[in-house]
C-alpha cells in the first residue's frame, strides 16, 4: 500500500535533498489522498523524524499544518492520526460537496471552459480509464483528483474553488475509510467525461446534474458500517530511515 510513497522518501534522501516541513506536508497529504495511509493511521513525531531524517520541531511544524488542512486529527498529549471521519461526518461532507462542486461546475459551464483546457481534463479523464483497465488504483485516483483539483482552480468564485479543494480531499478520506473490501475501485465508468461533456456544450445544469449524479453514486458504494484496522506507520515505512 505505501510502496510509492515510501520510494520516494527513500530516493529524496540517497539524492540528499533538504527535507523541509512543506515537503513532509505534501508527502503525507498525497499518500493519504492516494490511500496509501488509510484514516487512524498513527503518526508520531519521533518516527516521522527518523524517516524523514528531520528534527521533531520540522515535524511538528508539517503536522500543525496537516492538522489546519483537516488531513489529520492532533490532540494535545496524543498521537498525532490520519483523520477517521464518522459516519455522520461522511454524510454532511458528501451533501456539502454536491452544493459545492455542483455549483462551481454551472459556472464554470456558463463562463465556458478554454478549449486547451477542456482538452487537457478529457486526457486525464481517458488515463484515468486507462488505469482502471490495467488495474493501477493509485494511477486512477491522481487522475480522478486531478480533475476535480483543476475545476477547483478553475472556478470563477474563488471562495467556492478554496471550499471545493477542502471538500474534495476530506472526501477521499472518507473513501479510504469505508470503501467497500471487496470493491477493488470506486471508479464510474462514464461520469467524468460526462461531465466534461457538459462543460464542453456549456451546459449548466448539466455539469451540476453530473457532479451530482457521480457524487451520490460514490457515496453508494461506500459501506458506512465498516472501519479500517490501524496500520502502524513504522510497520509501513520499515527500513527507510537506514537507506
């Protein structure tokens, strides 16, 4: 699950790059985006500092910061976690986020989308099937992300955009969490270019009928009733502080 991530880590130390906390920031934002650390996930300082080959005042930093990002839950005199949103929590962030992103995908269809632009979102929308096809669920994630991470951009209200990109990552946290075991994807077939497709013809109501459309479907194939086991981030990262 944390092969990637923990490669990365590995190659940015061999190369002696400087291992700051926005680095830190953004290696734990996108494993926990792509799933690679599941929710309850504990992240301690000390070891967070062995790997990263960091101090534990840098560690502190990143995760103050991961914690402003709601990526993480910090508690005074505990242990730092990968959030585990409740089953309540998932239902009022899965409605905030169709109000949200349905409405930035009307504006974004009445003000139009740049051709080149349009054009770049249909070619993640494709390797996003590609990578559904050959079996590379954290290929398909980044894609799925991407798109919803540039209509976020690309938004007209910027406050909107700010809110969409907040709602977009506590989502993926919430499908880390609850997505079916015996779901090897939470991929639709079809609702990206769908979307795209709406945007495309300007579309209003057909782009917020689509996220729409996906964003209820995705909730569907959640099991609300399931909890992930902890994974115990030095058992993840073994070995990567002596590389």
């Amino acid at each position: 699950m944390s092969h990637s991530w923990k490669a990365g880590v590995e190659a940015a130390i061999r190369a002696g790059e400087r291992i700051s906390d926005p680095h830190i920031v953004e290696q734990v934002r996108q494993a926990v985006l792509s799933q690679r650390l599941p929710p309850g996930t504990r992240l301690p300082e000390v070891a967070l500092g062995e790997i990263f080959g960091v101090s534990r005042s840098v560690v502190r930093r990143a995760l103050t910061r991961l914690a402003a990002d709601h990526v993480i839950d910090q508690r005074p005199n505990q242990v730092a976690r990968v959030r585990s949103p409740s089953v309540e929590e998932t239902h009022e962030t899965f409605a905030a986020r169709r109000l949200v992103e349905g409405e930035v995908a009307a504006l974004l269809a009445t003000q139009g989308v740049e051709p080149g632009v349009l054009t770049a979102l249909e070619a993640e929308a494709r390797a996003e099937a590609e990578a559904y096809g050959r079996g590379d669920e954290p290929a398909r994630i980044a894609h799925s992300l991407t798109i919803h991470h540039r209509l976020a951009a690309l938004s007209p209200n910027r406050v909107l955009g700010a809110m969409l990109t907040d709602l977009v990552m506590r989502t993926s946290i919430v499908i880390a969490l609850y997505k079916r075991p015996t779901l090897g994807s939470c991929y639709l077939e079809g609702d990206h270019p769908r979307l795209l497709a709406a945007l495309g013809a300007g579309d209003a109501e057909g782009a917020r009928e689509a996220v729409i459309g996906h964003l209820v479907s995705l909730e569907g194939l959640l099991d609300l009733g399931r909890r992930e086991e902890e994974t115990d981030l030095r058992a993840i990262f073994a070995g990567v502080a002596t590389s």
